[in-house]
C-alpha cells in the first residue's frame, strides 16, 4: 500500500495464481456455489475459476453469470455514447492512437462544436454520456473540461437532454476531483490500463500518466474529495489478463474497505488496432474474453458491467447474455467525429459501427430492454446507497419501471411507426410478468402519463 492508497503488488498475485492451480473440486463447488447465490467473491476465489479448466466448471461459470444477469438486471441494457472532446495528449501510451508521438493534426472542441456534437446525441435519443479526452494541462485544462460539462448539462431540446455526464479524464488531484463532484459528474471512469507496474511503466513510457502510483491512487482522491460512483476496468491485452482481473478485484477490495463501497462500474475494453500501436502479444481470444467477464460478473454481482463498441455486436451479444449491463451505441471515438467535422485521427478501430437506432431496434429484437435511465444518480442512490439497494433485491422495482419510461420516451420521441409497435408489444410483455401489483399500476399510469406529453418520468 501507498500512504493507504492502492497498488497491486505483483508478487502476491503471481504467487496467488500459481498456488490456486491446485484447487480442490471441493474447493471449486465450495466458489461456485457461492457464486450461485450471488454472494461474491474474494479475490482468492477469483483466482481458483480463472485456473480450472474442466468443462463441468466452465459451464457453470456461464450458467451462473447468465442467471445473475436474469434476476438482478432483468432484461435491461443501460446505452450511452462517448464524447470525444479533446484529442490533445502529453502521454505516450503506446497502445493508442493519440499518443504524443503520432504527427496527426490535434483538435478540442470549440463551444458551437461541443453545443453541435451534443445536439446529434441527442437526436440519437441519448440521454446518457462518457466525456473522453486525452491528457494536456495546457491545450485541454481542468477549466475546459468543466466548462464542457456545465453546457451539456444546461443544454434543452424539444425532445430531451443529457441527463448524465460521466466523465473518463487523466488521473488528478484531489481539489480537481472536488471540482469534477461539483460540476454534478455522474461516474468518473478511470481504466487502469494494466495493474502490472513492470508492464504499466513500458507501455507508458512517458508523460505524467507513466506514474504507476498516481493512476492506482486516482480512486482514493477521487472518493476522499466526495465523488460517490467510480469506475474502473483494465485494457486487456497488455498483459496477463488473469493477473488483471485479480488486480481489478483487489483494487475493488480495497475501495470498500476504506469507502465502504467499490466500483460503480467496471468497464471491460480490449485492445484494438490503432494508429501507431503494435500488435501485443497477450492479445485475448473471444473465448476467453467471455469467460474473463463471467468471472467478473460471478465475482462483484451488483456492478455494473461495461462494454464498448470496440466489441462486435455478435461478441456484444454474447457478452450480454453472460452479465454486461450497459453499452455504448452509435459511437464515435473521435473529436468532433458526430458532426463529420474531424481532421484528426481516431483514437482505435471501432468494431460495431452500426447506428444508435440500430442498436436499440436490434436490442428490443433479442428481447431485452433498451434504458436510457438516469434516475439513480439523480435521486441520490449513489455510492454505497445504491450497493445496499441493489444487494436487498428490490432495484428492480425501480429499475425496471424506469426503464420502461424511458424506452417510452425514446420512442414517442424519436421511433417510427414500426419501431414503436415492436417496442409496445414489448412493453405489454414486460409489465404482464410485473408480480408487484403497486408497481405495475404505477408503470400502466405514467406510462400514459408520458403518452399525454409528459416526460423525463422515474422513480
Ligand atoms: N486519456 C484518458 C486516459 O487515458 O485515461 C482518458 C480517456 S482515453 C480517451 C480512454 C481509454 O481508451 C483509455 O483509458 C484506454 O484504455 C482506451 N484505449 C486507448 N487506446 C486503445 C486501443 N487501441 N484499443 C482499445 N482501447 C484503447
Ligand atoms: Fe492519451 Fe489517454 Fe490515449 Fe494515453 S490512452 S495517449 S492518456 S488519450
């Protein structure tokens, strides 16, 4: 530990995995039965099902991952899009596309772009952004950043607003992420990149973010100056990702130890090709990308699970299905990259580059349930407030019908003829399986509620 902030030390998870390659079968029902009634699991744990191989384990992973899925998200999926600002960066890091080093021309938004880019997120229906930009204290301050939240949050439309900014910036002080919490950000995502230091300092060979010990302490900065929700995630890709999901669960740890909760969110991106990156040899196949995130899912059944569009939607699908719980749609991983006005490079290679509307229609097809929900941040159930309400089993009574309100919305607002039939008969579908007979009242009401103009609706 580092003045009480957090760091993986690489001997202790080596040493860890090598010695669970020996778990007993007793000790693997013992983990998965656990896991079965959704009660977590230590990093130790983690360690045992990352080792065993046997079919019988690995179907019971998936099996697991998939019912935590079905019982405490239900069939809905969170959307959000991310908002390139700024493609400045001081950093090198070797696997992106804005490191230092790349001689393409550089950009951030001016404010008539920004108002330009958050007004075609919006036309997309969305409601929900991850602010992105590289690291330059000179071309892209704190100031900036700040100033790009407080327009998105004061911008209206006809038809509806961004009701949620998380924001995904370089690791900083604490009196900065004061002024993040004040600027009413939703979660501040940070990815770790990889948690080992050897690795870490290679692939960031300069630039402030090479300080291994300042990007692992962000989250304690971040939570000492009051931010409730963080979120972590690793790039795998750059090293072992065994040792990585360990890292990610002792740093998970490690939160709720000192801040009494962990991540919000854990984000799961893996590298893709880039401007200026090479190949890395601990590229990760898809069938063990999948079993990395049901792990994940087994191991922290409360946090929210992330996947991005660097992922193709037959992956996504899949990754659905074994516990994610939010993705990004209609993305642009660009500066200004919305309106078509970029002149810089993009920062990696998307997979799924299918339209938002696309997305949502292809989601309500598999049958699950497109949110755009913002509610709980916005009614205060952050931090360790929405853990305990998310451990007593009851978030489905709000996520749901929250969730519904804002397909509604969504559709009524932005759907066409044929979409919005497919999304009524879902609807109806959804609220006949509701047991509890106030929720479903209440649903049915402000459902017709939003029918007669109303709107932005959640409990
Ligand atoms: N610049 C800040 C940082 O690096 O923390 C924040 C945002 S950066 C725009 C978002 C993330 O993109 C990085 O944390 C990194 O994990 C990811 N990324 C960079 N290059 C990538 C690549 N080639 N493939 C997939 N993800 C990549
Ligand atoms: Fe800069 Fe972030 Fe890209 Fe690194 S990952 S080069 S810090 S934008």
């Amino acid at each position: 530990m580092n003045g009480g902030e957090f760091y993986a030390e690489a001997e202790y998870i080596q040493r860890l995995l090598a010695e669970t390659q020996t778990a007993s079968d007793e000790e693997i029902d013992r983990i998965l039965d656990k896991a079965e009634r959704f009660e977590g699991l230590t990093h130790r744990d983690v360690a045992v099902l990352l080792n065993t191989e046997s079919e019988n384990c690995t179907q019971r992973i998936f099996r697991a991952a998939r019912r935590i899925k079905e019982q405490i998200y239900g069939e809905r999926v969170v959307l959000f899009a991310p908002l390139y600002i700024s493609d400045y960066c001081v950093n090198n890091c070797v696997y992106c596309g804005f490191q230092y080093g790349n001689k393409t021309p550089r950009r951030r938004l001016s404010m008539e772009e920004l108002r330009e880019e958050v007004r075609l997120l919006e036309k997309m229906g969305h409601k929900r952004l991850a602010l992105e930009a590289g690291e330059d204290p000179e071309h892209c301050p704190l100031s900036y950043v700040l100033d790009c939240i407080r327009e998105i949050y004061a911008m209206k439309f006809q038809r509806g607003e961004i009701r949620r900014v998380n924001v995904n910036v370089a690791a900083m002080d604490t009196e900065s992420y004061r002024l993040l919490k004040e600027a009413q950000i939703g979660t501040y995502i940070l990815f770790q990149e990889t948690y080992h230091r050897p690795t870490y300092e290679l692939v960031h060979p300069s630039g402030p973010k090479h300080n291994y010990l300042w990007h692992t302490g962000a989250f304690d900065r971040a939570m000492e100056a009051g931010i409730a929700d963080v979120g972590g995630g690793v790039l795998f890709g750059l090293y072992d990702p065994r040792f990585e999901v360990i890292g990610l669960m002792l740093h998970n740890e490690h939160l709720e130890r000192k801040f009494g909760v962990g991540f919000h969110t854990i984000s799961m991106p893996r590298l893709c090709p880039a401007e200026g990156a090479e190949p890395s040899p601990y590229a990760v196949d898809d069938e063990l990308f999948l079993r990395l995130a049901a792990v994940v899912r087994l191991a922290v059944p409360y946090t929210g699970m992330i996947i991005s569009t660097r992922e193709s939607a037959e992956m996504r699908k899949k990754l659905i299905g074994t516990g994610i719980s939010q993705i990004s749609a209609g993305s642009s991983v660009e500066v200004g990259g919305y309106s078509s006005r970029a002149n810089g490079g993009q920062q990696f290679e998307l997979a799924d580059r299918r339209e938002a509307s696309e997305i949502i229609t292809w989601l309500m097809e598999e049958g699950l349930i497109p949110s755009f929900c913002t509610a709980c941040y916005r009614k205060g159930r952050v931090g360790d407030r929405f853990m305990a309400l998310a451990k007593s089993g009851n978030i489905k009574n709000v996520c749901l019908p929250n969730a519904l309100f804002t397909l509604k919305e969504y559709g009524l607002d932005y759907g066409d003829e044929r979409f919005n039939t497919l999304m009524n008969q879902i609807i109806e579908e959804k609220i006949a399986r509701i047991d509890h007979e106030k929720v479903k009242n209440l649903v049915k009401e402000r459902l017709h509620l939003l029918e007669e103009g109303q709107r932005d609706l959640f409990i």
